[in-house]
C-alpha cells in the first residue's frame, strides 16, 4: 500500500511521543545504571559497580523479600481467586454480571485508601486489637502493622479481583458438555477437575498470576503503608534511593533490576507453566 | 450442601473486600478524634476538609491534570489505534510490542525513568510535567479500547465511499469518527480514571505545589491517621463508585442501541 503518508500522519504522534516520554527515559535509566556518571544525561564510564552494590546483606535481604511476598501474594489470590472465580460461574447468568461487578468495584478504589484501610484495623489501638482485647482473647495490643503479614494481606486485598477475572473468563469459555462427559464416563470430584476443568482454565490462571505478581513485585504502595522498614520491598528501596538517599546510580541499578525481573516472571509463567499444563492436559 | 458452601465462600470473599473499606466510611462520621469507639453522627470532618486551603489546591490540580492528560492522550491514542487497524505497514508489531510494555511496566519504574528524563532536559517540575508523564501512561489504554471497537470495523465501507470519490479526511470525518465514537469515549473515561486515580507517577514528577489528591492522601497518611482522612477517603469512594455506576449505565444503554 501506499499509504506511509496516512501511516505517519496516525501512528506518528502517539508513538513520537512513547519515544520521547517513555523509551528515551528507559534508555537514561539503563545508561545511569552502568555508568560511572552521577546523574542523568551526566558522561561517565561503563561501570558494573551499582549492581555489585546490590550484592550487599541489607539490599539483598529486601530483594529477597520482594521476591517472596510477590509469590506468596499470588500463591494466595490464586488459592482465594480460582474457588470464587468457580463458585460465580456457577451461578446462574443474571447473578454472575452481579457478583462480578460487586468483585471488580474495589478493584477501581485508589490504592492508598484501600491500604489505609488496613492501617485502621490493624494498628495498636484499631478493630481488631479493640475485638481482641474485648473479648479478652489478647490482654495487650498486638503489633499486626508494619510486619510482612501486613503487606501480604495488603497486596492479596489489592491485587485479588486480577485473579479473579481471568479465571472467571476461561471458565466461562469450558465447554459445559466436556464436563458433563466426564462425568458420565465416571470422573468425580478432584479427578474431574483436575482432568476436564484446570487444564481448560489454565489460561486464565496463568494471566492472572502473571498481573498479581508483576503487580505485587513492584508494589510501593503497601509495603510503604503496611510494611513500614521491616516489609521494605523492591519499590520502596528505589524511592528511598532517588528521594532520600540521593544516590540516583543505584536507583536507576535497583529499576533496571525490576524491570528484569517482571519480564523473566512474564517469560517464567507463560513458558514453563504453560508447558507443564499443556502436558498434563494429553 | 455443595453448592451452600460455594455461596458462603463467595460471601466471605465479597466481606474480604469490602469490610476494610466500610470500617473507614463509618469511622468518617464518627464524632471522636481518636476514632475508637462510636461517639454519634458527625459532618465536622467533612467540614474540616473542605475548608483546608491544601485540600481546595489538589482539587484543582487533579481536575487540570485529569482534563488536560485525558484530552491530549484521547486525540493521540485514537489516531494511534485508527493507524493500526485500519493500515498494515512494517513495524506495526513493534508498536503494538510498546504499547504493552507501557501497560506492563511498573510504575515505580515508569516514575523514575520520567524524573530523570527532566532532570536530564531540565524541565521544571510542576503541573506540566504532571501532564505529560499522565498522557504517556494514558496512551496505551486508549489505543487499545478504541482498537477494540476497529477489530470488527467494516473495511468495505471505507472502499466504497473511496469509490464514491471522498477523499481521506471526508471518510475518516463521515465513516471511521461515527462507528468508533463509543470508543473514544470508553478510552477517554478511562484515561480520566487513570489520571485522577494515580500517585506514584504524580509523586516523582510534581515538584512542589503540584500536588494532586492521590498525593495529597499519601502526605496526610505519612502524618498518621486523622478523621479528616476517612472523610477524603469516603468522598474519594464516593466518587469511585459514582463513575463506575455511570460506566456501567453507558455501557449498558449502548448494548441496548446495538441490539
């Protein structure tokens, strides 16, 4: 076709202006990264040394931390999300429109106030140290915030209803006869659903865990809110570096690190569980 | 029996998600400072926010920022999607490849990357550079809805008015703009919610003075927990639910149109 002038005149703008305001910062970040430089745009030489100054006990010990509680957070949406995910498609047509929309509400709800949320319960004088105490149950206040339960429960309340829905989704799609012909060739319970029903949602399950995790692993939010120092993760070191700290370098070696990470985890689930259901599915 | 137990599952689910929320509703109009107990109905806090000078200046900038990013990212995200779906041209999964990356990547990531960008060009930080960072997470979004609406767009009608001898803006005025307008609108109510709804991105890129609610909550909440919190929250909610309800109503008065 002929038609480069129509092509730049629509897709020029938009992606000019990605280039400008979203590959050419990436590029600033990934130079600072590896350079001896202090700041952005600064010359310097190639250095390895901001992510040697990862390999330290004390960053080490909050990438760790990252890591985990990202999993744990999927982990337990996808152990929350699926059964709901189940129990909506099995309702009847009209509810399940209902039960998603009450589901996918919270999800709209800016983050800081879900977690504040939190801080109101959990803190040493809220709900459920008022219950506790109460009900005599706790006779002093527990310390439930700024400790990683605190996030974990924070990221799985945030991140839950990105489980839900695309689970929901390939359950939707199943094919109600493969089930009912499973059964009649005698699968029940456990055996059909691990026969007939995951092998056709894994789909869903695999972009679900792919947004919770990569969601949950660059969380600053919660962690900021709900873990305080003790439940510091990825996101909260880099805004520490680049806003406290200073030390941009470092900052910019923590975000190439990230963003390293997310798309191993994309390349992770999508190959590896993927394959692994496919087989189990023959 | 089975089927009682998926219920009460679900139910628990819904109290997961919703109790914390409520707890902070209520507390909003509770008349005590210290938000223990239940000491009667109250709008003081409500009135304590709404006459803070700080308060008044983040609506400002969040309702400029919102209307300025979504207007911007509107016009480029559309003509982006109408380029993409409508021509075929080398490169065009490349594009595609950014526009989910953009979607993908955190956002704490995105945040520090905008900063050092203005540091680096010296541009001063402020309600501009607020704007630019919002329309560059905006694209993405509004491209793919409006691209949604093109998936199914019947190509034969823009051959047949090329046919008919209208030229290229007369067809993109007269057929492409008419078919995809839910679209826009759809793309632009989401780069809205977006907007209004972010903090990270705002927080790196505003500078002082620029400050939107998002950002605005998350100084109030570094400073503990205050009634007049609960109240921003609970308008914060108020109007979550209240754009939600209207989504869902356009939604459904379109499908009605359609069918």
């Amino acid at each position: 076709m002929k038609d480069w002038r129509a092509v730049a005149a629509t897709v020029g703008p938009a992606t000019g202006y990605l280039a400008v305001f979203l590959l050419l910062p990436f590029i600033i970040v990934l130079l600072l990264a590896f350079s001896s430089a202090e700041g952005p745009g600064e010359a310097g030489e190639f250095t390895l040394r901001h992510f040697r100054e990862i390999v330290d006990p004390v960053y080490l010990t909050v990438l760790w931390r990252s890591l985990r509680l990202a999993l744990l957070t999927t982990v337990l949406c996808l152990v929350i999300g699926y059964p709901a995910a189940w129990a909506i498609s099995n309702l009847e047509k009209s509810r399940q429109v209902l039960a998603l929309i009450i589901l996918v509400i919270p999800s709209w709800i800016n983050l800081l106030i879900k977690n504040y949320a939190w801080i109101v319960i959990l803190r040493r004088e809220g709900v459920v140290n008022v219950i506790l105490q109460g009900t005599g149950l706790s006779s002093e206040p527990l310390n439930l915030l700024f400790t990683e339960g605190a996030v974990l429960v924070g990221l799985v309340h945030s991140y839950l209803a990105f489980m839900v829905l695309p689970i929901y989704a390939a359950l939707e799609r199943i094919d109600r006869r493969l089930v009912e012909a499973g059964r009649d060739l005698g699968a029940k319970g456990w055996r059909l659903f691990r026969t007939v029903i995951l092998p056709q949602s894994l789909g869903g399950v695999i972009v679900g865990c792919v947004f919770v995790f990569v969601l949950a692993l660059g969380s600053f939010v919660t962690p900021d809110l709900l873990g305080g120092a003790r439940g510091m993760m990825i996101g909260n070191l880099i805004q520490n570096q680049l806003l406290q700290v200073r030390n941009w370098p470092f900052g910019a070696a923590l975000s190439v690190t990230l963003v390293a990470a997310v798309l191993a985890a994309v390349v992770v689930f999508v190959r590896v569980v993927g394959r692994a259901g496919g087989e189990r599915a023959l | 029996m089975k089927r009682q137990w998926r219920l009460a599952g679900l139910v628990g689910v819904f109290l997961f998600a919703y109790l914390p929320i409520l707890v902070v509703v209520a507390y909003s109009f509770n008349d005590s400072r210290f938000a223990l107990t239940w000491n009667g109905f109250t709008l003081r806090w409500y009135r304590v926010l709404l006459q803070s000078p700080e308060f008044l200046a983040a609506l400002e900038n969040t309702a400029i920022v919102g209307l300025t990013s979504t207007l911007i990212a509107t016009v480029l995200g559309t003509l982006l999607a109408v380029g993409l779906y409508l021509y075929r041209f080398a490169g065009s999964s490349i594009v595609r490849a950014l526009l989910y990356v953009t979607v993908i990547l955190p956002d704490i990531v995105m945040a520090v990357g905008l900063l050092m960008f203005y540091v680096a060009v010296q541009f001063t930080l402020g309600r501009n550079s607020v704007i630019l960072a919002h329309v560059t997470f905006q694209i993405p979004f509004v491209a793919l809805v409006v691209g949604g609406r093109l998936q199914a767009f019947p190509r034969v009608l823009l051959e047949a008015a090329g046919d008919l001898g209208a030229g290229r803006i007369q067809r993109a005025r007269v057929i492409i703009l008419p078919l995809i307008l839910p679209g826009i609108i759809a793309g632009a109510a989401i780069a809205f919610t977006l907007s209004i709804d972010d903090f990270l991105i705002t927080y790196f890129t505003a500078g002082v003075g620029a400050s939107t609610i998002p950002v605005r909550i998350y100084s109030m909440l570094k400073r503990g927990v205050t009634p007049d919190v609960n109240a921003l929250a609970t308008l914060m909610l108020a109007t979550t639910f209240l754009l939600g309800w209207l989504g869902l109503k356009l939604s459904r008065v379109r499908e009605e149109k359609l069918a």
